[in-house]
C-alpha cells in the first residue's frame, strides 16, 4: 500500500482520539480545578483521557513512520473538526450554521495543502546537538507561555498562551518522535541503537515535551474548549512544519503554483478554524455543586 495512504489513514484516527481527549479534558477543567493537578490524578476520567491521548500519539507515531512532518501535522487540524459534533452531542444541541461553515472550510484547506505537502517516506533525522538545542530554545519559550501575567486562571487570554504552548510542545515531540523511528527503523543494528546516546536523550526530551503539551492543554481548557483547541490544533503543525522545512530539509512541491496553493489552503483553514473556535460552549456544572442539582445546559 502506498506509504502516504498509510500515513494519512493512521494521522485521521490520531485525530479523532485526540478530539475524544479534548473534549474530556474540557470537562473536567470546567467541573473541577484545572490547576490543581494532584486532585486530576485521583479521577478516574482524567485518566482515561491520558488514555486516549496516548492512543492518539501511537497513532500519530505510526503516522510519521510512513509520512513527513508536513504532512502528517496538518492534518491534526482535524482534531478540531472531530470534537464538534462530538462536543455537541455531549451538550445536547446542534451544529450551528458557522461551525459547518468552519469544518467544510477547514476540510477544503487542508484538501488544498496535501497535494503540496505530501512528500516521500522521511530518511534526514535531528542529530543530537541539533535536538538538544531545539529543546533549548522551546524550553525557553514555554517559560514565556506559563509567565505570570495580568489575566486571572480561566481568562481567555491565559488560556490562549497555555494552548500556544501546549501545541508547540506536541509539535516538537512530533520531530523527535520522527527521529526516533526512522532512526531506529533505519539501524542496521536496532539493539545498539536503542541503547545509544542520541536515542536515549531524545526519548527523554520526547517525554518532556509530550507531557508538558498535556498539561499546557489541560490548563488552556480552563478557558474553555473551542479556542485554546484552535490555538493549539494551528501552533502543533505550525512549529512541527517549520522544524521539517529549517531542519530536516523537508520542502513543499509545486514550486510557486504550489506555495500560491500551500497559502490558499492555510487561509481557509485558519478561517475555518476561527469560525469552529466561535462555537456555542457548554454550562457544565462548576465544582462543588453536589450530583443532585447538577443540570447540563
């Protein structure tokens, strides 16, 4: 079977485990404490999230293994499109006319980037000092995205930030993970490579950067569910493409047809993707409020 079916198939599941995981993880943001973590550790549904979005990186994995990162992360964008029939099943309403109107443009936009972005199975890896140094510069800009501002927990504007680098975060494990599998698919001798210098630090630093991208998103869906999962569906492609393009010599096909096509798609996504983020939210009840007078809006 083609490699970039394969790909496509395994990035489209991926998504629509990470969209389960969202709208979960919304809901216990919005009916407990999202900043406290010890107490999300104690319930059993924060787990089974952390369930699903390991699912969804294993599948994404898999993804990469048979696709570049210019490909495989757009489509992640349709995390979002997943979770909003989902989210509204959940809140007991229908898709309104603008969401429509945002997933058929985000389905077009990434329709118009896929023939550009689709490229041949991944074989140019990080070298060490090159993953070491990225995680340095992302690690910095994380602390810029988590500094304390003027804006209270649950504002939009904190959200916003925690999602920005929840997704720049899950975009950089994304380029690690690729060295990872094409490195160790790529040995002649898997054994020695797995016990090798290069393949034990980036799996640590693919760690890092997966877990605190799932943190980042729990605090973001303080805020609520469609924005931070908008902000943080376009950074994940974003930073993973622009490390594909700067390190791994990844590039885009068609020449200036295909970059004038590349852009064209990039807008109706992003517009279909504001739209979606404009979605009606749902009144879950707040903590605290004890199981016999909770009622969903």
């Amino acid at each position: 079977m083609n490699p970039t079916v394969i790909a496509v198939a395994l990035a489209l599941a991926s998504a629509v485990a990470y969209a389960t995981a969202a709208v979960a993880q919304e809901r216990l943001a919005a009916v407990g404490h999202p900043g406290r973590m010890p107490r999300l550790l104690l319930r059993g549904a924060w787990w089974g999230a952390v369930g699903l979005n390991s699912g969804g990186a294993l599948l994404h994995v898999a993804a990469l293994r048979y696709g570049p990162l210019t490909l495989v992360q757009p489509l992640g964008a349709l995390t979002l499109v997943a979770a909003v029939p989902l989210g509204a099943r959940l809140a007991g309403r229908r898709v309104v006319r603008d969401e429509w109107r945002g997933v058929v443009l985000a389905l077009l936009g990434l329709g118009a980037l896929l023939p550009v972005t689709a490229g041949e199975t991944p074989s140019r890896t990080l070298s060490l000092p090159e993953a070491v140094a990225l995680a340095a510069v992302v690690l910095a800009f994380l602390g810029l995205c988590v500094r304390p501002g003027r804006t209270g927990r649950g504002t939009p504007g904190r959200g916003l930030r925690y999602a920005t680098g929840s997704g720049v975060a899950s975009g950089v494990a994304s380029a690690l993970t690729q060295t990872l599998t094409v490195a160790l698919a790529g040995s002649r001798a898997p054994e020695a490579a797995l016990v090798s210098w290069r393949t034990v630090v980036v799996a640590v630093l693919v760690a890092v950067f997966a877990v605190s991208g799932l943190l980042l998103a729990q605090s973001a869906y303080g805020s609520g569910l469609g924005a931070p999962l908008a902000t943080l569906t376009l950074a994940n492609p974003v930073a993973a493409a622009a490390i594909g393009i700067v390190l791994l010599d990844e590039r885009f096909r068609g020449g200036p047809a295909g970059w004038a096509l590349a852009a064209a798609g990039a807008a109706a996504a992003a517009r279909g993707v504001v739209l979606l983020s404009r979605a009606p939210g749902r009144a879950w009840p707040r903590a605290g409020t004890p199981w016999s007078r909770r009622r969903w809006a």
